[in-house]
C-alpha cells in the first residue's frame, strides 16, 4: 500500500518548513539551509522551487510577495503542524534507537 503524500518529510522538506517561519525568498532558504546544518544538506533550485510550488498547493506554506522575479514565502499554519508532527516523529526515532542500544550495548 503507497505511502500517503507528505505523511513523512525528506530532509529537504524539512529544513524549508524551518526556514520559513520567517518570510523569506528561495535564494534565502537555500542559503540558511546550508548554513544551519553546515552544508550537511543542501537544496539545489530545481528540488526547493518544485518543494514551494507544491508546499503552496497542499497549503504549508503562502506565497506572500513578488518583486520580478523573487517570491517571497512563509509557513502557514497547517505547515507549522506538519513540522511539528515530523519533529515528534524523528524525536520518536531517537528515542526508539536509544532505547535499543541500551539493551544492546
């Protein structure tokens, strides 16, 4: 059975979810995410603008302003609950693994 879309989040997703809880535009998200994980992930145009495009459609995040040809954006909050949502899951998974390598170790 398919996963349900957005039931999870990539790392991409994620760090462009974080990024926008203040208005920012693509070239700025780019630039914070490889700043606050120390260029451990990085977010090339193609794979953050079709992420926007799509998180605007499901309604995470609002287009808020266009000056030629930068768009600005921030995160709604249906967005906000996905990234919280995400942050318990991976929380739970951390938790899950040391847990296990007590019992291990």
């Amino acid at each position: 059975m398919p996963r349900e879309k957005y039931q999870t989040l990539t790392e991409q997703m994620f760090y462009i979810l974080l990024c926008l809880q203040s208005e920012c535009c693509g070239v700025d998200i780019m630039k914070m995410i490889s700043e606050m994980t120390e260029q451990r992930v990085t977010v090339g145009p193609g794979t953050l603008y079709t992420l926007l495009d799509n998180f605007v459609s499901q309604g995470f995040i609002t287009l808020t302003n266009i000056e030629n040809r930068k768009k600005s954006y921030i995160i709604t909050d249906k967005g906000r609950k996905m990234l919280e949502k995400e942050y318990i899951r991976l929380h739970k998974l951390t938790e899950d693994y040391e847990r296990f390598m007590k019992k291990v170790i």
